[in-house]
C-alpha cells in the first residue's frame, strides 16, 4: 500500500432541477440529504455506488468515509486521476429507516439512467451486488461471477466488482478489487482519445 495516499473530499455535484421530485422516493425523509453524485461531472469513468454513506461527523465536520477512502485509495493505486472519475448512487439519499428496497430502486432508476446518458462515460462501474443486479436487470447477477471482464450496461463497458464496505469488511477481497481497478486503468489508458 503507498503512504503517499490520502483521502480528500470530492466536490458534491450541485443538485439538478430533476432532484425535486426525488424527493419523493421513499428513502428521502425531511433529515435526508440528496446527494446526485460527486467528484468531475464530466468524467469519462462513472462509478455507482448502492447509495451515498455519512459525510460529516459527530461534530458535523466533514470527512471521508471508510467507504470512500476504500475506493479512494484503489483508484489513486491504478494511477487514475480524480479528474477521470464521477461517482453517483443508486439511491440519491442514504437510507436512514427501514423501506421497501425494491420500490425504492425502481423509483431511482429513471435518474440514474438519465443521469448516465447526460453524462455519456466512456466507462461504467458497477460497485456491489445490489448495483450489478439492478444495471443488469437479473436478480441472480453476483459480483463473484461478473468480475474480471469487461460487459456492456446502456451500450456502455462496464466493469463490475466488490462494494468498498465488502473489501473493508472481508481484507480477503483486497486483492480482487485492487485488481478489478488496475484492469479498469489499463482498458481507460489504452482506449483514450
């Protein structure tokens, strides 16, 4: 691992007129805070997340996640650059109650598809399993089974690996992660115009 890595803080995309009428999805409550994504709006790499997790402190400061870092830190040892890189949510806001999962990703669909052809990325990433089965469309897609290649999602490459939480939760998964983003690198740097 390098010890010139450190976590920042991305840049929140400002909220788009669309985000209005998220708030009608069930996850949203009056506490919530809609987050459309962060990082380079324009990016050709879009990485979706299942949704977004804390950002500020007990003390209301605000910091990186272990999440975030996680990801941060694969992305900064593939030799990516912030810049190349945008990351949205499934679900805009972080679920902070019991809902009804299904609806709710059904209800945030339409934004991020819409979101991706506003966008038009020269590459896709699909983080988690609830993620790879809602962009694929198959309740039975696994990370386990899809990772190591590319697939085409919305006539996008996509690739496909582990959740940040799973790595930091299973150290085992390190290496394949590591490894997911160094493919990633190497099809991005190769296929750049």
């Amino acid at each position: 691992m390098d010890s010139n890595f450190l976590p920042e803080v991305w840049q929140e995309e400002s909220l788009p007129p669309e985000a209005a009428g998220y708030k009608q999805c069930e996850v949203c409550t009056e506490k919530s805070r809609i987050i459309w994504g962060e990082g380079n709006p324009k990016a050709p790499i879009v990485i979706i997340l299942d949704n977004p997790g804390a950002r500020e402190n007990k003390e209301g400061e605000e910091y990186v996640c272990g999440t975030r870092q996680t990801l941060q830190r694969a992305i900064y040892e593939a030799n990516l650059k912030a810049d190349d890189i945008y990351i949205t949510y499934l679900l805009k806001c972080r679920p902070l109650r019991k809902y009804d999962k299904e609806r709710a990703r059904q209800f945030s669909m339409p934004y991020l598809v819409k979101q991706i052809e506003t966008i038009k990325p020269k590459f896709i990433v699909c983080l988690g399993d609830t993620v790879v089965q809602t962009m694929f469309g198959d309740s039975e897609a696994h990370v386990k089974n899809l990772r190591g290649s590319l697939h085409t999602v919305m006539g996008y490459p996509t690739m496909v690996s582990y959740h940040p939480l799973a790595v930091r939760r299973r150290p085992n998964l390190e290496s394949y992660f590591a490894r997911d983003f160094e493919m990633l690198a190497h099809y991005y740097y190769n296929n750049k115009n």
